[in-house]
C-alpha cells in the first residue's frame, strides 16, 4: 500500500525522535482494521487522516461513519487514538505522546 505525504512526514518526525513504533498494525481480533502507527505494548496509536480539504474518503459518509466504528472498537479494546491531518504533523504530535506516556504513569 503506498504512503501518504502525511504519513511520510509523520514517519519522519518520529524517526528523528527516535520513536520505535510499528506501521499499519492490526489491532482488532476479527476485523482487518489497522493503524497507521502504533505502541501495542501501550495500546497507543496514530492515524493520519488524508483527503481532508479534497472530499478524500475520511470526509465522506460512508468512509466516516467507518472510521467511527474502527475508533470506537479502538476505545473499546482499551486504544487510546491520535488523530491528525496532515497539516498538523509538527512537534505537537511528540508532546500529545509524552503526554499520555505520563497519564500513563501517574495511574
């Protein structure tokens, strides 16, 4: 499957930070949903959502109400999900990350 710019840029800024993580994981037992980035062992992930401002499938009926049932299975086997477009891949992503990384601790 070819990569999005969005993904692209996305897998650079986590490489430069030297983020491991893996891609198109599958994260659901029956279905064949994955995430574009993930931390299993965290149950964290990313989705870069394309098509944005283009009527791409993110944004029509069909291909959302899709992504709210994949999010909403994602929730409920314990995921917690980022979503960006691609104009927001910038070092807010690394501090959402750190961020639920010390939720994380706290509990």
């Amino acid at each position: 499957m070819k990569k999005s710019v969005g993904e692209i840029e996305m897998e650079y800024l986590l490489r430069a930070e030297g983020y491991e993580f893996k891609q198109e994981f599958k994260f659901h037992p029956d279905r064949k949903w994955r995430f574009d980035f993930a931390w299993p062992e965290e149950k964290i992930a990313i989705e870069v959502e394309g098509g944005l401002f283009s009527q791409g499938r993110h944004t029509r009926g069909r291909g959302y109400i899709g992504d709210m049932q994949k999010y909403n299975a994602a929730v409920c086997l314990g995921w917690r999900v980022l979503r960006y477009g691609t104009a927001q891949i910038n070092g807010n992503v690394l501090q959402d990350i750190l961020q639920i990384r010390s939720l994380e601790r706290k509990l």
